[in-house]
C-alpha cells in the first residue's frame, strides 16, 4: 500500500509521517497495526501510532540516514502489515538476574515489546562493565516493583 507523505519534525529532533485514515483501516488490523515501512528504497519496522486525532509512523535517527531523508522531505511510502512475529534478545546476564526473581520475571514477561526494549536498551547502553552491573539489578527491582517506564 502507497502514499505520499511530508515527514514532520515534531518537537527540536522526533520526526514522523502521517499515516491517512482509509490506510489505517485498509490494514484492517486496528488503530495500531505493526507495519513493514519502506522510504527511499530503506525498509524498517514499526507500529502506527494514533496522536494528536491523526495516524503517525515515527521515524528516527537511524531511519533517516539510512534512508537519506530529512524533516520536510515529501516521501513517496510503502506500507505492509506486518504479521511476523516481534521477538526481543535479552541479555544473558539480565535473564539470569530475572530466573532469580520470579515477580520480576512474570512481570517483564507481561510487558510490551516497547517496554521490555526500553529496559534491555539501557542495560546495553551501559559505558563501562561496572554501569552494565549496576543496572542489572536496578532493573530487577523496578521490574519487581511493578515500574514499565525505563
């Protein structure tokens, strides 16, 4: 499925696509449906996301690199459902550290991907070895509080 959209800078660097209403429901799959995106030839996958009373795919740093684009830039998109699967590789030292804490575990388990990518991103961002080591267990606390937000 095809459209043209004008990619918006919302805020000082998040930027996004509108997404036209007969789109959205021509995915059939909801008001938030995974899709496959291609810009400028650069595929990637995302979920549209309702805002604002308008459909918007956002589109990051990386995604405009590589796809040579920037804020402004009328776009030709290429839009597909995606039904595959979305899967997560967490850590192995962070996936031990939730074997230990079941609650921790159950809780992690029962969080969107988002949110579960938000929690493995931090841990790998970590500079040093010693910052990695710390956020393990801070991250197994907050998840045994009941914390989705990282």
């Amino acid at each position: 499925m095809n459209f043209r959209s004008t990619l918006d800078l919302h805020g000082k660097t998040a930027t996004g696509l509108v997404v036209p209403d007969e789109v959205v429901e021509a995915l059939g799959s909801g008001r938030r449906p995974a899709v496959r995106v291609t810009l400028n030839g650069y595929n990637y996958r995302s979920t549209i996301a309702a805002r604002g009373g308008q459909f918007l795919i956002p589109v990051s740093a990386e995604v405009r690199a590589g796809a040579g684009i920037a804020a402004g830039d009328e776009l030709e998109v290429e839009l597909e459902l995606d039904t595959e699967e979305r899967t997560l590789e967490v850590p192995e030292d962070f996936e031990a550290a939730l074997a230990q804490d079941p609650v921790a575990a159950e809780f992690f388990a029962g969080l969107s991907l988002s949110r579960r990518r938000g929690y493995v991103d931090w841990i790998q961002q970590a500079k040093k070895e010693e910052t990695r080591q710390r956020r393990v267990p801070q991250a197994v606390q907050q998840l045994r509080e009941g914390r989705a937000d990282r």
